[in-house]
C-alpha cells in the first residue's frame, strides 16, 4: 500500500518517465520529479522546512504550483491553499491563524505580514540527489483549507495523505472511461479542491497529461482546444451552461435546432438501423468546438443542472457529474453513466471506500446528504464545537438536501439553509428553479431565495439577462416556464440585471451577496 501522496508521485513517474505530463512545457513525468525534488532540497536547505511546518502555495494555474505541493509533502510539511481571488488581509489571517511559515507565491500576490515569501517561479539550482523524503504516514495532516471568508472564525479543513490517496485509489475506477495518455484541460483553480483533484492527482493515476491554462479567457480555451485537442475537459457548471447555450443558438441560427433535438433523441435507434452517419453529421460540429477529440466532461465545483447534463450525454459525451466538499475530498460521489469493459452500462454512485445516504428523508425522498469514508475529513482543524455539530454517529452532515434516482444517481437540491419554506409549510429548491428558467435563452444566470412581501414568504429571483431584455419580456418567459411545475412553486417576484451576478472562486452564485444587492436597488424590478 503506498504509504503518502509523494510515494504515489515517485511510483507514477518512475512508471510513466518517458510520457508527457506538462503538455505546453513539454515536459515528462521525469522531469517533473526530478524538479519536485529540486524544489523539495530547497524548502528543507534554504528555510528549514520539516515535518509539520506549514508552507502556503498562492498562485495560479503553472506547474510551478504542482512542483512545489508535491513538494512540500514529500518534506511532511502541511500544504496551506490559498484563494487568489481573495484580499491581502485575508491571506495575512489565513497564514497568521495556521503558524505559516513559509509561502511560495507570484510575485504579484506577495503580502506583507503573516510568513516569509518566496517567489514560486524562481527556478532552483539545487542538486536533485540531495533530495531526502520526509517519514510521513497516511494519517498526517497534508492539506490546509478555509471553508470560507477570513472574518470572523472560519473553519479550517484538515485533509490527511490518507484522504488523498483515498481519492486517487478510487479515481482508478474509471480507467475504462479516461485512458492513459489523456490530455486533461487545466484551467480549474489549482487551489481548490477540485482543481486539486482533477488537475493534479486523477492524471498522475490515470497516466494521462495536462495542459495547463492560468487565463480564465473563452478564447484561449477555444485555442487551446484546437491546438491540443483535449479528451478530459473539467469546468464548473456556469462554463457547461454558458456552452449549452452557445450550442443552442448556434444551432437555432442556423434553422437546425429541431432537427438536432430529433437526431440526438433518436440517436439509439438511428445506429441501430444502420443510419449512424446521420447522428455523427449532427453531432460532429458540437464535437468540434471542443477539438474533435473531447471523450469525457467533468462537472466540478457546484451542481450541475441536470438539464445540461443529459443534453451533453445524448451528444455522446461521458459526463462526469462531481458531488462533494472540501470536507470530503472534492468528489466522493460521481453521477458518471458509461459503459464497462464488460459491455455492463455503470452509473457510479460513491467511490471505493464511502457511502453516501439520505437522513430523514420526506415523502419525496428529499433529506439531508450525509457521507461517511475514507475520502471524508477527520475533523475541522482546532474546532471541537464545529466537528459535533458537522458529525453525526459517524456520518458527515453535508447540509446539502438531495435525493437518489432510481439509479442511485445523486439529485442535489440545494443548500438545507437555503431551502425556501412557505407559510403553507411547503418546501421550494431554489436549485430546481434556477435550472427550469435557465433553459430559456435570454435568461444567463438566475438566484433564486427566499423573500417576505407582504408579510407573505415568497421565492424571489434575480436574472442575469442577455442585453436589450426587459422585465415584461421576461415576465413573459416566467409565465411559461411556471406552467411546467407545481402553483406554489412559481416565481412571480423577481428583478433583472445585464450585469454579471456575484460569484464564488468555483463560479458559485453567491445568493446572499444577491439579496443584498436587491435591497440596495442594484437590480432593476418591473413597473407596476
């Protein structure tokens, strides 16, 4: 059994040291070792650095970022992941509340206070054969993250290289679906979680490469997938969804949406018959605006609509629908339908070693989702009253409400705190809301919570509108959109903006920050 995140590194390279990982550097599995330890005698001869020291990494997306994780694990230092998208102060806190004691950073993110800086693209001249792993065990702490903003007393996720690992011995499942020598698109922010996961560890086990992208530009994605042609590509869902409509429009354009729909709904029976062909000249342009190669799509950081996902599955996509948190390693659970080796079609569920289970659910099946695993944290850093109120009997209280489908898939619904309940007792997903008004294509982003008129609870909703659309307009697409869900569920308060709603690092919508906004008079409300 491999002992910590560093031995699994040292295995996968010396396995793979002639195959390309870093795919814009031309860089092999090899070098990639060779300068993980060239940074590792560093941080050991230059700053001390030793086993249970805390190194921050606070960059974007370069391999200087992997070098330097793997890095400082293999020393047994823990691994501080730092927000760039986040203020000064609160990467002062963050560091001053860890016992930071070093951080590798670019130059443009260095800070004053909180631990020494390092810039993390100087290149080292150490000598590699100097290099000493540090005895860490699977049960030592590896990863350090806040679970949110640097008020207050935030709670800090403790990952272990058991956690880690954990993740990469499940990741081996699906070998069948993402082969070796699989180019994975790397523009996920490496300090999250998932960018952790899908960037980093799932292409060292799966012996695939990465192409790694620190622009956040549509256009240098769409370069890239042209260059380099990409099997694995991950994205949150606003990317999936901004995707989504492109196609859609695209296709309305030109006067082929309904043939479209026809062919992919079809698309079983058509190769049955031998009329394949047709399917491939339908779907080969979707397929190209990705570079011809795409084989697998990866959802990560957020729910995806289950809309976006079945529309990309008919398109002959595998999509790899990620559910998790910090908390548990990013994605114990997969909706990930493909088909096996042995012919067998699989629907995923938890990886290897976790469960997954509703608690008390209601006559819908909707309850909390709870977790329990090895992918599952031992515990908040430092936060006794945190840890009992997170964990019961064992399980991890997620506070996320879900349900499963009769394939056990997953079906988040939302926040438990964000469930909007009426004054008739009922229970409104926002999350449910958001997907049925997206699907119009005037309509960019959607946040729907809960709001009191009248004295009367009501779900409220701020749109992200295309240019040029009004409130009567969209008051229009409401009224059809309410037609295909209960009474009591319809949005009929609502106010809408051409401006781009308040994200997350992840791309989340932050429905607070809404609201807020909405009572500041950010928003434009329809005319009586």
């Amino acid at each position: 059994m491999v002992k910590n995140i560093y031995e699994m590194l040292h295995n996968a390279c010396v396995q793979n040291k002639d195959r390309i990982f870093f795919v814009r550097q031309n860089e092999t599995y090899a070098d990639l070792l060779n300068k993980v330890k060239q940074r590792a005698v560093l941080l050991a001869q230059k700053f001390g650095i030793k086993k249970g020291d805390t190194v921050a990494l606070l960059s974007g997306n370069t391999p200087d970022f992997i070098r330097s994780y793997f890095a400082i694990l293999s020393q047994g230092a823990k691994v501080l992941m730092l927000d760039t998208g986040l203020s000064p102060a609160e990467h002062v806190n963050m560091m001053t509340r860890t016992n930071c004691k070093l951080a590798l950073a670019q130059k443009s993110h260095f800070v004053d206070g909180g631990a020494e800086m390092f810039d993390i693209e100087s290149i080292d001249e150490t000598n590699p054969n100097d290099f000493v792993a540090a005895d860490v065990s699977r049960d030592d702490v590896a990863m350090l993250s806040f679970t949110s903003g640097s008020t207050g007393n935030p709670k800090v996720v403790g990952l272990t290289h058991n956690n880690v690992l954990s993740l990469a011995e499940g990741a081996l499942f699906y070998s069948p679906v993402i082969r070796p020598g699989y180019i994975f698109y790397g523009f996920l922010p490496l300090y999250h979680i998932y960018g952790v996961v899908i960037n980093i560890i799932v292409p060292i086990v799966l012996q695939g490469q990465l192409l790694l992208q620190p622009v956040l530009n549509p256009r240098e994605f769409m370069n890239d997938f042209q260059k380099y042609h990409p099997q694995v590509i991950p994205a949150v869902p606003r990317i999936w969804e901004t995707f989504y409509k492109k196609i859609i429009d695209a296709a309305k354009e030109k006067h082929v949406y309904t043939l479209m729909r026809v062919v992919v709904s079809m698309r079983g029976i058509l190769r049955a018959i031998g009329l394949g062909w047709i399917v491939n000249k339908v779907t080969r342009p979707i397929h190209e605006l990705f570079g011809g190669n795409t084989k697998v799509l990866v959802s990560a950081g957020a729910t995806l609509k289950p809309t976006i996902r079945r529309f990309f599955e008919r398109l002959d996509f595998a999509v790899g629908d990620c559910y998790g948190l910090t908390e548990t390693t990013g994605p114990a659970n997969f909706n990930f339908a493909f088909r096996r080796d042995d012919g067998r079609m699989w629907y995923a569920g938890p990886l290897l070693g976790n469960e997954i289970k509703i608690n008390n659910p209601d006559k819908d099946g909707v309850g909390e989702i709870m977790m329990r695993g090895n992918m599952v944290m031992p515990g908040y850093i430092d936060n006794d009253n945190a840890n009992a109120a997170a964990f019961e009997d064992g399980w991890f209280k997620t506070g996320d409400l879900g349900k499963l489908d009769n394939k056990k898939r997953l079906i988040v619904k939302g926040r438990q705190k964000q469930v909007i309940v009426l004054d008739s007792g009922k229970n409104v997903y926002p999350d449910e809301l958001e997907d049925l008004y997206m699907q119009n294509d005037e309509i960019l982003a959607a946040a729907v919570f809960e709001y009191v008129i009248n004295g009367k609870v009501v779900p409220f909703a701020v749109f992200q509108v295309t240019p040029g659309v009004t409130t009567s307009r969209v008051a229009v697409l409401l009224k059809a959109s309410n037609l295909k869900i209960a009474p009591y569920k319809w949005v009929k308060h609502f106010a809408i903006t051409e401006n781009e709603l308040p994200q997350t690092s992840a791309r989340k919508i932050k429905h607070f920050m809404v609201r807020e906004m909405l009572d500041q008079g950010a928003f434009t409300l329809p005319t009586e």
